[in-house]
C-alpha cells in the first residue's frame, strides 16, 4: 500500500517519520515506493496535521501554510478511486525551504542533499559563553582546551524552566496552561525563536560563533559534529544546539542533537568513556535541517550539559554519588571539532 508521511522541520517527531520513511523506501516493492510521497514542511509536531505558517513566534511566507486535510483526502482519492495526484505532490519528496520560503522537491529523501561544507570550532581563554564566544571558522587552528561541568544536582536549568512566560510568547501547548521554557521543547525546535539555554549556559557549555556569513548557505539535511574530549566520569549527557544568529540579532533554530556518550555508537551498545582519557566522538543524530540561512546572518553552535525538569537527572554510570563531571573539549588543530553542514537546492 502506498503511503504518505508528512512531517516538519520543527516537529520532535521528525526523527522516527524520516527513520521510518527509509526503511519503507529500502524494503517496499519498487512500484509501491513510487506511489508514495514524503512531505517535510516547517511545521512543528501540531502543524502536521493542518499545516499552518507559524512555529511559535517565527512566520514562514505564504507559501508554508498547506490545507493539509485536504491534501490527504486528494491523495486518498487518487490512491484508492484513480482521481488526478494532487498538484502539490510533483516529486517523491517536497521540502520547505526555510529562508527561501518556498517548496523544492527530489526524487529522494538523500537525493535533497548534494554536498556538505566543514566548519572547525576554535575555542579562546575564558568561560566560552555567548559573551565570550569561540568561533566557527573554515578552517581548523590550535586553541586552548575549554572545559564545562555537567552537574547533576545543578537545578539552575530547571528553575528556568519553571518561570512564566507571557501568553504568546513562545509555541503554545495543549498540555500546558501557558507558553514554558522547555529545554526539552527548544531541542525538539519546538521554540525556534528562543535562545535561553545558551544565553543561560553560564559554565555548563561552550558557545561559539562565526562571523557574518559572506554568501548565503543552505542547510539541506542531518549535520553532523565531531569532536575529541576528555571527562573525568564514565558517562555523560550532552546536548548541541545549532542556530542562525540574523543581522538584527534574533536567534532561529537550525539543528540539535542529544547525545548519552556511552551510547554514541548508535547501535545500541554501550560503550563507558575511560576517566581522563581522550575520545572521539561523533554526535551523528542531528535534526533535519533544511533553510536558506542569509549572508549578514551567524552560525552559533553551543555544547552544553543536557538538564531539564522533564528529564532523569543522569548520575554519569555512577548512581551511589552522582558525581559531577568535568568535560574538557580538545581544540588542537589536529583534533579540532569539525561541523559538517549539509548542503542543497533552494
């Protein structure tokens, strides 16, 4: 049977849509796939089922808004009684450039991406916040090893989600009486105008940030992020949050991931880090990305501790103490983080 799956940019569930998607197009028969259609719109989880130009405060154009009920009863009609496909379904699979504010499509979930630009994160002396920022270049140099705590007794990140927000400042929830500050929502991209966990890493992550982009970059894809460090504990929790700095200084969502390193290898082993000792490791899970970010506009990449209320704290593999864990982040140019970017059309 022939599917469509629709899913979002910003929607916390576009991980196991786009997982499930691939599986589907590797083992379905050939003449099935070729009746199915995948659609990746700017939506958040809510917006999937109507299709709306809006994420919490960031509007798309015109374009992004989608009847997406009717879309499915098109499609429907065409699968089930032979009615014309809808016009919108023109490729395989239709993405929403952010950005662009406009469709493309490809015959591909992996065809949407047709190269990938490296960017080294350099790190400088000091606390590495948004104040003190490392730096995303294009290419890697020597700097000095930066380091953070992951504290799991630290409730600094969970009294900041419990302050209130003022109605529509943030994604609205059905589950909850007004807009929160969520770690949890803002990793999902549920919030994609908010910055406030790393703005508020204040010792628990490191911020670095480019200098204005000189020509345009369009982020079509999962990025990736390697880096070298050292942790003092056998485990940790970490979160990466990419965004689009824009001239005016407001901050838009790109891509996150999260990340327990004794699981980095991602085939469900568990791999301990050895106290002290260097290892290489590649968050690899990293959100759908796909938006035009603007020349004048910045990258900003943060590592930090992932916390929040809506989360166990994690004790780092020791459960009798719950240590805190220091993480050192090696910047030698041999071993220095490398942000991969995917790139495509739009």
């Amino acid at each position: 049977m022939p599917t469509l799956s629709i899913t979002g940019m910003y929607d916390d569930s576009s991980g196991g849509t786009l997982r499930n998607w691939r599986r589907f197009a590797a083992n379905a028969p050939a003449d099935v796939v070729a009746s199915s259609h995948l659609v990746v719109g700017p939506w958040d989880h809510m917006g999937t089922h109507f299709g709306p130009g809006q994420v919490g405060e960031l509007v798309f154009g015109p374009d992004a808004t989608v009847d997406l009920p009717a879309l499915r009863r098109d499609w429907l009609r065409h699968v089930l009684d032979g009615a014309p496909l809808p016009e919108f379904l023109r490729d395989r699979v239709m993405l929403y450039v952010a950005g662009s504010e406009h469709w493309v499509g490809a015959p591909s979930l992996e065809a949407a991406t047709t190269g990938s630009a490296d960017r080294w994160l350099r790190s400088v002396a000091g606390p590495m916040d948004v104040l003190h920022s490392g730096f995303v270049d294009d290419i890697a140099v020597d700097g000095p090893t930066a380091t953070f705590t992951c504290d799991p007794h630290d409730l600094r990140t969970a009294r900041l989600e419990l302050l209130p927000r003022p109605a529509g400042s943030g994604p609205e929830s059905p589950f909850h009486g007004q807009p929160m500050n969520s770690f949890v929502a803002t990793q999902a991209g549920n919030d994609p105008t908010s910055s406030r966990f790393v703005l508020e890493i204040d010792g628990q992550g490191l911020v670095y940030t480019s200098t204005p982009l000189t020509e345009d970059l369009v982020v079509v894809g999962h990025p990736e992020l390697h880096l070298h460090l050292v942790c003092d504990q056998p485990d940790v929790d970490l979160s990466v949050l990419v965004h689009e700095i824009t001239p005016d200084g407001a901050s838009i969502f790109l891509t996150s991931d999260l990340l327990r390193l004794s699981c980095r290898h991602l085939d469900g082993s568990h791999d301990w880090l050895v106290p002290g000792e260097s290892t290489a490791i590649g968050f690899r899970g990293f959100k759908w990305c796909q938006r035009r970010v603007r020349a004048g506009s910045r990258l900003r990449v943060a590592v930090r501790h992932a916390s929040s209320i809506q989360m166990n704290a994690y004790p780092h593999g020791r459960p009798a103490d719950a240590p805190v864990a220091r993480v050192q982040v090696l910047h030698d140019a041999a071993r220095a983080p490398r942000l991969v970017l995917p790139l495509g059309d739009g």
